[in-house]
C-alpha cells in the first residue's frame, strides 16, 4: 500500500508539472508557447469535445484560465460583459463592464467584430477587461467589481474596426496602449486600486489607417530589461515601466510612409530577440533587444535582420531556432538568427485572424471558417490534421489542463478529454 501511494504522488506531481495555467492572451510566456504533452490533435463537432457552452453574443477575445476558472468578454444584448465559465462547462457569473453600449463594426471579411474584442488577464485573484467602448476594469476572480477606468478621458475613440487592445499585468501594474485617431498614449495603472501611475505620448506619423492600431502591448524580460513594448502607428517601440520613456524604436516598417498601413500583428517577445512584423506584405524585422537603444535600423547593431515578407494579422511564433509566419494561407518557417525563409507552404485558406499556438510539438493555426490545421514543428513542413468546428473563430487558442479551449462567436468550445 505504501508504494502504491508513493506511485500515485508522484503520477500526480508529474501531471501537475506539467499543467500551465493561460493568464494571459499570449499564454504564460507571453509568447503563444504551452509546455504541455499529449495535447490533442483531431477533433469534430462530433468528436474530442470535452463540452461546448453557448455565449450570450459574439466576443473575439482569447479565453484566459487560472485554475479551474475561465474568462472570457461578450457582447450580450447591448451590454459588454466578463463571464467566468468553470473548466466544468458551466458559468459561474456574468458581470457588466460599464461604459456605452455594445458597437458592432463590419469586417472586410464580411464577419461582424465588436467592443467585445480584447482579452482578458488575471493573477488567480484579480481578473481584469478591456471593452472597445473604453471602459478598463478590475474584478475578483468571484465575480465582485473592485474598480473601473474611463480611457475615453485621452479622446473619443475612433477606429475603423474597434479597440482590440489587451492590457497587460507585470508586477502589480497594468498596461495599457491607447492608440487611436484621437489618441496615441501609453497607460499605467496600479492593478490592485486603478489608480492612474503615468501618462506618454507616444507618437507616430498619423497618416491615413496609421493611428488605428488593434495590436496590444507587451513586456520584454531579458537582461537589461524589463520593458514595455508598444508596436503600432509605423513604429515598434521600448519604454521603461518607470516612467514610459522610449528607449529605442524600429525604423522603416512603413517605408514609402504609405496612408494605408495599420498595425494588426504582434511582436513576438522573447529574452534575445524581438521579432516585429508590420502589414501589408512589408517587412518583419529581428531585434536583439539586449543593450538595444535608439533608431534599430540596418546601421544599428541591435538589428539581426529585416526580411521582405510578414504576416498582416497573425503574430509570429518561435520553436527552438524557427519562426513561423501564417497568413490568409500561406504559412512559412523562417532561420531564428538570420530570417531565412526555410519552407513557405499552405495551410487551409481562410480568413486568419486568430494567431499561432504551440506546444507538444504542434503549431495550431485557426481560421474564422472554425478550420484548425495542425502542423509539426520542425523544419519540414508536414500538416498533421485538419479540424472543423461549425463556429466563427476570431480569438487566438488557449491550452490549459491538457485541453484546448475556443472562443467562438456562438459557443465556448473545450477540446480534449472530459
């Protein structure tokens, strides 16, 4: 009897090492990265769901996970709510973030996207929201509003297709980038009281779609670090979290200074290097963050490499010494230290808004149409699977608990065992 509880411990211990919780939009890394095994790889509408739960209204943020608690934001009715949902499948409680009502704005794609478009972050204490109508707001993770925030006060918003930003906690504060035709601000609050720490500008060139910006913020670990990094309006930039001063700034991702050129995709953040996409078949750029300072262009040592392709929406991913880059469709894998391309091949066609997740070996890259193709990390393309699920997908993947977990516009779906 002694050994076999002996045994049972340490089966237990080894399928909690290897549990992650999702805290965050991007995951625990920030980087799209799980390090979880045995993850699931072929599913159906009829075939490997754990559960499916019906949202009250469409939401295109990435569901966030502590434990055995799941966040999510929705439109419902012409409200925009925070929704705890049990890994169980079902809600433990809704709670309103004040502000206007819901705004709905047409996609080029022809798919509906509303103020419901961020995702949230939490600690396991706190859980807080952002809703395109520019309310900012902290709650308990049982579901008690403890304080919100008007960003309305640094200008009206307008946008063409709504204020996506994800705030993003380190340390007790939150970040937030307020980057739109009306404003280009960079926020720190205290996280626990709301309280507003600092204000920047941060400025671009404001020409044309370049003030709409719908990436998020980021922090950089690395030696010499930590460092918020705001990417949008032409430019990728490093601030310090004690004031928000600049300390460097990526030149050249809009090069003919072009009128139609918004940022969607996100930096890929990482301790020894930055990778920066733009839009629009512009470049991506590597960046050694490490003693990085001032303009990063060819003549500045802190920039690895600049390559002449990049995805428009979906935010790169690394594995090991690979990056991979997912458009409409294509989908290529790129040398860490020097850019180059290794394959470019397709993935199913499709309007690909939700960016990468790996782990267990697998890149999943997801569609608006609900098709998930999964393919093998490594230098050679090989697609392992195909997977539909009759919903639209606008939100990025989340792995927690050895399942993972879909935001659809009709139904919160969890792929794995029950």
């Amino acid at each position: 009897m002694t050994w076999l509880r002996l045994l049972i411990v340490l089966l237990v211990c080894g399928s909690a090492a290897q549990a992650e919780d999702w805290p965050q939009w991007r995951g625990p890394r920030n980087d799209g990265s799980s390090f979880e095994t045995s993850l699931p790889f072929e599913w159906s509408a009829e075939k490997g769901i754990a559960w499916k739960l019906k949202m009250p209204g469409i939401g295109a943020g990435t569901p966030v996970i502590w434990g055995d608690k799941i966040f999510v934001t929705s439109v419902d009715g012409d409200d925009i709510v925070v929704l705890c949902v049990g890994t169980d499948g079902k809600e433990k409680w809704k709670e309103k973030l004040s502000g206007t009502g819901a705004k709905r704005y047409k996609n080029p794609s022809g798919a509906d996207v509303s103020d419901a478009s961020a995702s949230c972050c939490t600690d396991g204490k706190f859980v807080w929201a952002f809703a395109g109508n520019g309310s900012l707001a902290c709650f308990t993770v049982d579901g008690k509003p403890v304080w919100n925030a008007d960003i309305t006060k640094f200008g009206k918003i307008e946008i063409a297709f709504g204020a996506h930003w994800t705030p993003v906690l380190f340390q007790g504060r939150l970040y937030l980038q307020v980057m739109h035709r009306k404003a280009q601000k960079l926020v720190c609050y205290d996280a626990a009281t709301g309280k507003e720490e600092w204000v920047v500008d941060r400025p671009g060139y404001s020409k044309g779609e370049s003030p709409d910006v719908y990436a998020s913020a980021f922090i950089w670990q690395g030696q010499g670090g930590p460092l918020l990094v705001s990417h949008g309006n032409d430019f990728c930039t490093g601030h310090r979290l004690a004031d928000g001063s600049e300390v460097w700034r990526v030149q050249g991702l809009n090069p003919s200074e072009s009128k139609a050129w918004r940022f969607v995709s996100n930096p890929l953040v990482t301790p020894d290097l930055i990778i920066v996409p733009s839009c629009k078949n512009g470049p991506t750029v590597g960046l050694k963050p490490v003693g990085a300072k001032g303009d990063i262009n060819a003549e500045n040592p802190a920039e690895a490499w600049r390559i002449k392709t990049t995805p428009d929406v979906v935010s790169p991913i690394r594995i090991g010494d690979v990056i991979y880059l997912c458009s409409h469709g294509p989908f290529s894998a790129h040398d860490i230290k020097t850019g180059q391309q290794i394959y470019k091949e397709n993935v199913t066609k499709g309007y690909h808004w939700s960016n990468l997740v790996a782990g267990d070996g697998k890149i999943y890259a997801t569609s608006q149409e609900g098709v998930t193709d999964v393919i093998h990390a490594g230098r050679e393309f090989k697609k392992l699977a195909t997977n539909s699920l009759p919903d639209k997908i606008f939100g990025s993947p989340a792995v927690a608990g050895g399942r993972i977990y879909f935001r659809g516009y009709g139904y919160l779906w969890a792929i794995g065992k029950p």
